[in-house]
C-alpha cells in the first residue's frame, strides 16, 4: 500500500484557521510518494471538501456513531460523512476508548457502519502503561483487534488501517523505540493472521501514532513493517507536518 500519514487535528482548530492551515499547507506538498489524510474536526468537513478538491490529500473524519441512523442526538452516521466527501474514519481512538467509554463491541460496530458506506478505516489499537509494565503488549494488541475485525471477511480488510499507538506515548512526548513499535507492528500482524490468514496479515496496513514530530520521525521511519504515521499534535504546525512527511517518504523500509 502507499505510505500513509494520517494527520489527527482533534478538537483544535476553528474552520477559519483549518482554512489558512491548508492553504500554507497545500503548495507546499509536492511528492506523492506518501498519501496524507487530515482528519478534521465534523464542522470543517466540507470546507476541506471543497479545500482538498484538485490535490492529493486525502479527507479524514475523527469519529462515526455507531449507528446507522435515528434518534441520535449530536451523532454523525457514516452516510454522513461520505456524502460529504470524507474518505477514511478514525476509529477505536484512546480519547474515544477512555473519555467516551467505547468498548470492542462499539467499534466493531462503527467499523462495519464505515465499510458499509465505503469508508477507509483507521483503526486505533495499544496497550496503557499498566499494561505495558505487566508484559501484557501483546495480548492487549491481540484481543483488541480480535474484537474490532469480527464478523468481517477478509476482503474488507483492505479498506482497514491499523494504527500502533501505545496509551503511553500518546500526547505525552514520548513516542516508543523502534524496538517497541516494531514488536507492536508484529503483533497486530499476527493477530490479523490468526484472525484471517498470513496473506491479510501481510497485506494489511500498519502504522505508528504516539508522540510523532520533526525530531523523531527519521528514526521512527526506519521500522521495519511500517506504512506510515498518524500524526496529533506535531501536526497543527504546517511546515512540521510537511517536514514529517518528507522524512517518512524518505526514510521508509519495505
Ligand atoms: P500525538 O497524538 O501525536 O499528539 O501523540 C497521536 C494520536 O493521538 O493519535
């Protein structure tokens, strides 16, 4: 698959500032080695529709009710967001996990909402600190993509990204060594293996997110298995997520 960077904005910028943010951003990106995807906040999605038409950039949305439609008061369905032009969805992110209480039925839920309706997938796998510290990386990996991909069939499977992100390097400075992801990337490939077949666990896309920025993104790079980045915070500064994706496109392995 191409090399990715997925670009998470959270709940950080008002459409007037998303708007200047594109415009530095967008003459500035002129190799398309890397498929980079803003994943805007709901209320800036057809300002990037319209933004993003005629580049390369790809429209990304954080989040998708876990229901189709209905009685869902300050919900947005996935037939939402792809007839407003988004092309992938975030889900099963830790901020969504801890603050919004989403277990493994409810992402399970969105992820085949978002297929339904033709939308790419990124979803968000990793394990807390506690986990970490009681040697349980793997099998946290495993019961949580377990449980995001059942009841899927294989074939689906090319429409899912799934990101790496350690709780613990989330937002906090600290992304994870090489060695680290390279154990997190060989773990969900695993569990995809199990789950489905070597070829799907071969195929499927797999990349990093936790605490990516200008400093560390060669080193990050280098991991072998690696298909790109989703970028938080490092990404609200134009000219950082540029450098990013320069370094990424540069410095992948196979
Ligand atoms: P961060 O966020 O780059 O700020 O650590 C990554 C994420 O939330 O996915």
């Amino acid at each position: 698959m191409k090399k990715q960077v997925v670009a998470n904005l959270k709940m950080n910028m008002t459409s007037s500032e998303i708007k200047n943010y594109i415009i530095s951003l967008a003459p500035k990106y002129k190799d398309d080695k890397v498929e980079l995807t803003l994943a805007l906040p709901y209320v800036s999605l057809e300002l990037g529709r319209f933004m993003l038409d005629g580049t390369t950039f790809a429209l990304g949305a954080q989040n998708l009710s876990d229901e189709e439609r209905g009685a869902q008061t300050g919900e947005i369905s996935g037939a939402m967001l792809k007839d407003i032009g988004a092309q992938k969805v975030i889900v099963g992110h830790i901020e969504r996990r801890v603050k919004f209480k989403e277990n493994g039925k409810t992402i399970n839920k969105k992820i085949k909402i978002a297929l339904k309706n033709r939308l790419q997938v990124v979803l968000c796998v990793g394990e807390s600190l506690t986990d970490k510290n009681s040697l349980k990386t793997i099998s946290t990996i495993a019961s949580q993509v377990d449980e995001a991909l059942k009841g899927l069939y294989e074939n689906e499977l090319e429409n899912i990204i799934i990101a790496y992100e350690p709780v613990w390097a989330i937002g906090s400075g600290k992304n994870a060594t090489v060695k680290e992801i390279e154990t997190g990337i060989k773990a969900i490939r695993k569990a995809v293996e199990n789950d489905f077949s070597k070829k799907a666990a071969e195929e499927i896309g797999v990349i990093y997110g936790g605490s990516v920025n200008a400093k560390n993104i060669s080193q990050i790079s280098s991991c072998r298995g690696l298909d790109g980045v989703l970028v938080g915070e490092a990404c609200l500064d134009s000219g950082v997520l540029m450098h990013i994706m320069t370094a990424f496109a540069g410095g992948a392995k196979k």
